[in-house]
C-alpha cells in the first residue's frame, strides 16, 4: 500500500489515505475562555457521542504566582470527586542550563483518592509564564469499566525559569458515567487561558 505524494516528498501534498487506511480527527465540542475565574467546568458535551474525548488548554495564566494546576471528575452528583489512581513523572531544565531532572513525583499523585489531581506544579504569573497541555478521558460514559485518563503538559516555573514537562495518566476508579471536568488553580483564579473540548472520530 502506498500514498501517493508530489515529487517534492512534502506530507502536506498528502489529499487522501488508501482505502483501508483510516485517520482520527477532533471534533470541537465547545470552548471557553478564562478571564479570573474560579475554575473553568465542562459540564455537558461528555457523554457516549464519542469513546475518546480531549480538552486543549492554551496559554493558561494563573493570578497568583507559584501554583499548582489541577483537575477534577464528576461521576453523576454536583461534586467533583471521583475516586482516582494516578502518576505523575516531571522532566525539568532551566535557562541558565545548569539544572535539569527526570522525576516520579510521589506527592502529586493519588491512591484511591477523591481530591484534585495536579496536571503542573509551580506555575508562574510573570507575562512569559503559564501552562498549556492537553487531557484524553476514554469512554467516559462507559457504565461497565473504569475511566482512564491521560494528559501532557508543558509550564514555565515561578523560579529560575524552569521549563517543567509534566507526564500523568490514571483512572477514575468508577464504573458510573463521568459528565463533568473541572480545571483549576491551587490557590486563586484562573487569569486567562483558552479550554477547548473536543471528541475524537
């Protein structure tokens, strides 16, 4: 099987897969725009539509210097308080290229806890600080089996500019529905940030 492409070998002359060649795409749900507040909630959109659900956050900006951002699951009430088991690793280097760690982080993941879980630690509020990331929960309408859920990140850190790549994965220990998702600062408001929920076809 082959594609064919122009004689330049540019993948962006690339109009059509072979038959028997299938490619994702994201379907955008909503969105919503942070300007100091509380927490961003996707309360609706997450349902049994798709298997595969992600929200892009993009140039999220804290009020408050020095914070950890962090996200929640609902599984039917008005709480955000799924049962959760997670991971957590951080890689991390600074500007001035003298400190630089690969790190399994034990204090920022959860055993069967029902609290927040940190998507970034030590965000800052300086104009060239923040975080951006992307978050996948899978079949999160499914009634049979537990909710995984994965999410990358990227940040600017409060101290000695450290860039700080954060890994974490895990899963809602529920077999009810999750509906909502909720965004949120450690301390104070969400200043600015765009939050994009899209279903993966």
């Amino acid at each position: 099987m082959s594609i064919n492409v122009c004689n330049d070998r540019s993948m962006a002359s690339i109009t059509s897969l072979p038959s028997g060649v299938s490619g994702s795409s994201l379907v955008l749900i909503s969105e919503q725009t942070a300007s100091s507040s509380a927490n961003i909630s996707f309360t609706s959109g997450i349902d049994s539509t798709y298997k595969e659900y992600q929200v892009h956050f993009i140039d999220v900006h804290p009020a408050t210097n020095n914070v950890e951002f962090q996200v929640n699951f609902r599984d039917g009430s008005t709480a955000y308080d799924a049962t959760k088991t997670t991971t957590f690793f951080e890689t991390i280097h600074n500007e001035d290229d003298n400190d630089t760690s690969l790190t399994y982080r034990t204090g920022e993941d959860l055993a069967q806890g029902t609290g927040i879980q940190y998507l970034g630690r030590s965000t800052g509020n300086g104009n060239d600080q923040g975080i951006v990331g992307i978050l996948n929960i899978f079949d999160p309408s499914n009634t049979t089996f537990v909710k995984h859920f994965t999410a990358v990140t990227q940040s600017l850190g409060h101290t000695n500019n450290y860039s700080r790549n954060h890994y974490i994965a895990g899963y809602c220990n529920t077999t009810s529905a999750i509906d909502g998702i909720q965004f949120s600062f450690s301390s104070g408001n969400i200043d600015a940030g765009t939050f994009k929920l899209y279903g993966v076809v």
